[in-house]
C-alpha cells in the first residue's frame, strides 16, 4: 500500500502539539488592523486549536505531521 501524501496547504496552518492536538493561526490578523481594538488583535496573536469535531478530517490531511 502506497504512503498517503501530506495535503500543503494544511501542512502549512496546522501544527501538532505533544498531546496529539492541532495547533493553528487566528484568522483576520494579517491586514486592516486600525479598525481592529487592541484586545481583540492581542488575543489574535495566540495560537488557537482546532474544535474536537475536525480533529479527524485533519489528521487525514496531515498524516506524518
């Protein structure tokens, strides 16, 4: 049976932690941050998680992460 290969682009926006869990960046921090209040934009630099729901979908996508 042949390897399954990573899928890039969700390679790029997830990370795995030790426990297993998925990592990723917030959204909407990238551009446009005048409108933005700072409380908003600095719990935007925290790295959130994925919900329990597409734990699955993407650790299909990212095998060997």
């Amino acid at each position: 049976m042949p390897k399954i290969k990573t899928r890039q682009a969700a390679a790029k926006r997830f990370s795995k932690t030790g426990t297993g869990k998925f990592r990723l960046k917030h959204s909407h921090h990238s551009h446009i941050l005048t409108k933005k209040s700072t409380k908003r934009k600095r719990g935007l630099r925290k790295r959130g998680s994925i919900s329990h729901q597409d734990t699955n979908r993407v650790a299909k996508m990212v095998p060997y992460l």
